[in-house]
C-alpha cells in the first residue's frame, strides 16, 4: 500500500495528465456520451437517500466487532477489534463514488450484479435500487460484518440481494451460478495483483459484451497498479478508463481498435 505522500504525489499527477471530465477532446462517441451522461450527471436522485441517511447512521455506530479480514490490509488473517464507525469512515466507498456506480448500472441497464466486498452494505443499498434488478450477489469476508449489512438490506426490504459470507474464492462459483450471464461486477476487496488478476479470469468467461468490471483502488499499491496494467492491456479489453480511484474495463466489439482513457472525475 502506498503511502499518503506518495499517493498524493500520484493523484497530483493524475489531475495534471487526466483528459478534461468535461468530454471535451475525447473523440470516442461511447466514451463521450458515458462522460456527458453519467459521469457528469449531478442530479440528486431519490435512491441516494436512504443509502446516505444509512451512512450517516454507520457514522454515529461505535459499538466494536471482531473483524478478520482477508484482504491485502491484513495478510495474517489475525482477527482484530474495530468499531463501526471506523469502518463506515474507511471502508465503505465515498458517496459520489456509490453514486457513480448506481448510474453506470442504471445507464447500462445492468440487472445482474456482482460485489466483490460488501462491507456495511452503503454501497450495496444503491445496487439494490436499481430499476429493473434481477439479482444483486455481494460478497464479504468478515461475518460480523456482513450480518450488519444484511439487517440492512432486510429492514429496508430490498429483497433482491444475495449476501456470501467468506473468502471470494471459495464462493465465487456460486455468485456466478446466480448471476451467469453477469452484466455488471465490482471487485472491492483483497487489493493484491495476484487475486485481482485471478477474479478477471474467472469472472471473464461469464461476462457479454456490454458487461463491465469495475475495479476500485487501482493505485492502492504497486501490486494493484501492475495488476490494472495487466487487465487493461488483455486483448479481451477493448475499451478501459481510468478514473484514478477506480478503474472500468469493456469488451464491446464494436470498437475498430483498443482504447484506453484517463479521465478527471
């Protein structure tokens, strides 16, 4: 994991070297209207309610859990006490980041959703509201954990929501049975390059065309970095975009040749 200096020196970088977040210059007509449509949409929808107010809530939580997480920010697996509110604060995605995401899957009409890292369920809450939802799997390490997120998800009755409790590997195969074909997948979790690139080959046979991955902390480290490379450059790729906190990868065959675009957003 890099460090808040050397990250900020990358995101410094990043804002210098990105493509306007406007659209402005970008002569792809699918990455133009993304931008225009979804990217620069500030409209505040009424399914941004209850995942905020529900946030807020996680704020204010400080009861302990006993969490073991499984991920690169803990390669000992030990189990350690931390607070709900220190979760919420930073594990759970950024709003306009959670709301990115419920407009991608909303734009692409994307109805079968996979979550690689549910945490407290904020980001899940907006999933789960999106028009026309088949099937939202999300998928979580810590037990503790996801019990909170699924009381969630039962109170507010959204009722399209699958939680697996575990590492990722050992239930992948079953968030895939439910989701085959899957049209939208957000891998948040286990931030190291070999996992990250394993999840891609997994999860690639059982994507479409207009299916998209999106992948967050793509320059947590140099591992994750080396791993985002790996992925952007597969010839499956044909369209990627890096938006520094998270990067989207597509394999829309209607692209005369491969794009890659870093955008500020």
């Amino acid at each position: 994991m890099y460090k808040g200096l050397r990250i900020g020196i990358k995101y410094l970088h990043y804002l210098v070297t990105a493509k306007n977040g406007r659209g402005h210059g970008i002569h792809s007509p699918f990455v133009y209207d993304l931008i225009r449509n979804v990217f620069m949409d500030k409209k505040q929808y009424p399914e941004y309610v209850m995942p905020e107010v529900y946030r807020k809530s996680l704020l204010a939580d400080h009861r302990l859990l006993e969490v073991e997480d499984l991920g690169a920010g803990s390669r000992s697996g030990k189990v350690r006490t931390r607070r709900v509110s220190e979760i919420a604060r930073t594990s759970a995605k950024p709003e306009r980041y959670s709301q990115l995401l419920y407009r991608l899957a909303v734009y692409f009409n994307h109805t079968r959703i996979l979550e690689m890292g549910t945490s407290l369920g904020v980001t899940s809450s907006y999933l789960a509201q999106v028009p026309g939802l088949e099937q939202l799997v999300t998928m979580e390490g810590a037990g503790a954990v996801a019990d909170i997120a699924e009381k969630h998800f039962n109170l507010c009755r959204l009722g399209r929501v699958r939680v697996l409790r575990g590492d990722f590997a050992s239930h992948l195969g079953a968030a895939i049975a439910d989701l085959e074909p899957m049209d939208m997948v957000f891998i948040d979790g286990n931030h190291r390059f070999e996992p990250t690139l394993e999840y891609f080959e997994a999860l690639l046979p059982y994507t479409h065309e207009e299916s998209c991955i999106v992948f967050d902390d793509i320059h947590w480290s140099a591992g994750m970095e080396a791993a985002w490379d790996r992925i952007r450059q597969d010839e499956r790729v044909t369209l990627s975009i890096d938006l520094f906190f998270i990067g989207l990868i597509f394999f829309r065959k209607d692209f005369r040749e491969k794009q890659h675009f870093v955008i500020r957003f």
